[in-house]
C-alpha cells in the first residue's frame, strides 16, 4: 500500500519536475506552491494542506514515517494539491524553477546545536541565496525555530541577501503546533517565527 501511494504521489528526485499545472491539474493558474522543508510527522503539513486546497504544497524530507503520514492523508482526502519528495532538500532544489515558488516553509529545522555541528544547518549562506531564488517576488520565506542561535543565524544570513525584507514576527495563529514544538514548550523553549519577503 505504503509503495503504492508512494509510487503515485512522490516526486522522485531524479527526474526533472514537470510545469506547476501538470504536476497540480486539479488547481486553477496562476498556482500558489509552496515547499514545507523536513515536514517531519507532517501535521503541520497535513493541518494546511486541509484549511489551504488552493495553494499547492511540495513537502520534502529524509523522514520515512512522516511521509507516510502525509501520503495516508493525500488518499485519505483525494487531495490533487499535495505532493511529496522524501529526500534531502538540497537534491531538490536546483530541480526547482527560479522565481517560482509562493513560499518555503522551513519549520523547525534541525537546529545542531554544537559548534561543530553548525555546518549542518539548512539557514546558511550557501543555501538560502538558492531557496530565495525560487521564490517569486512577493513569495515567503517563513522560519520558525525554539533555538535562539538558530534564529539569529537566520536573521544574519538573510541579512546579507538584498532580495529580502523581513525578520521576526508575532507566532502567527495559522502556522499549527507540531509534537516538536509541542516538546519545546514543555522543556521552556518558547518559538521563534521569522517571515522574509522577496522584494526584488
Ligand atoms: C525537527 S524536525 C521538524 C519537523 C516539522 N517541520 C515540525 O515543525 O514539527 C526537522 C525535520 O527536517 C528533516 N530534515 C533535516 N534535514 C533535511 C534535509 N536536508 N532535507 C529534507 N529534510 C530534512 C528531518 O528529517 C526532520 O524530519
């Protein structure tokens, strides 16, 4: 079944990714797409996808059993307006056209903590100028972290990419409380929401 759904509705990453309307036939162009980076358990995925059937999401993540989830809901729901790729996002995006993308979604993110492991981080230098170069203008990037240096990393590294206006924000309502955060407020950690715009 779990190979079956997958087969359907996973994007392999080998291929080249069709145009936003054969990949979304159900959805009405211009399509709104938005990439969710490490969907995780998916429930924020999941919770949008169902208030949002107008905007196309495409989830990536190396996390087997949450992308299970994700597909159990897409058959679940006959849903025609969310795809998954369950891989590391780094092989996905050169995949994705430029200037194309609503919104990117990274929440929660894994923060590596030590010093050593900082160079793992996804909000880097070399990664974010890509991910704002498949962002439409006028298209998101939205952060949300409970690890303060991570926040300020963001904040640092999108500084420096002129194409972006933004920083921290109010924990917007819509974005839904996952397991992951749902620990972090119970170890005291309080979440971080950073919402950049591309200007240019
Ligand atoms: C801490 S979890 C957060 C999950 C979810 N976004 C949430 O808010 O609950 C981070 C997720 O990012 C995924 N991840 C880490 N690096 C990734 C990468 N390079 N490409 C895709 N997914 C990645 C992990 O597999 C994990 O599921």
């Amino acid at each position: 079944m779990y190979r079956e759904r997958r087969a359907i509705w996973s994007l392999p990453v080998a291929d080249e990714l069709p145009p936003w309307p054969h990949l979304f036939p159900a959805l009405k162009p211009p399509i709104d797409v938005v990439l969710d980076i490490g969907f995780g358990g998916g429930e924020a995925l999941v919770a949008l996808a169902a208030q949002r059937p107008d905007e196309a999401v495409i989830g990536v993540d190396v996390h087997t059993s949450g992308v299970a989830h994700v597909l159990e809901a897409i058959v679940a729901n006959g849903w025609q307006h969310v795809r998954v790729v369950e891989d590391d996002v780094l092989e996905l995006l050169p995949r994705l056209p430029m200037n194309s993308l609503a919104g990117v979604r990274l929440f929660f993110p894994d923060p590596w903590p030590k010093t050593k492991q900082r160079h793992r981080r996804l909000a880097r230098t070399d990664v974010v100028p890509d991910l704002v170069d498949r962002l439409r203008r006028g298209g998101t990037l939205h952060v949300a972290t409970d690890s303060s240096g991570y926040a300020q990393q963001v904040a640092a590294v999108c500084a420096l990419d002129q194409r972006l206006r933004g920083g921290v924000v109010e924990r917007p309502d819509w974005r839904p409380v996952t397991k992951f955060e749902t620990r972090g407020l119970v170890a005291g950690r309080q979440p971080i929401d950073l919402i950049y715009e591309r200007i240019s």
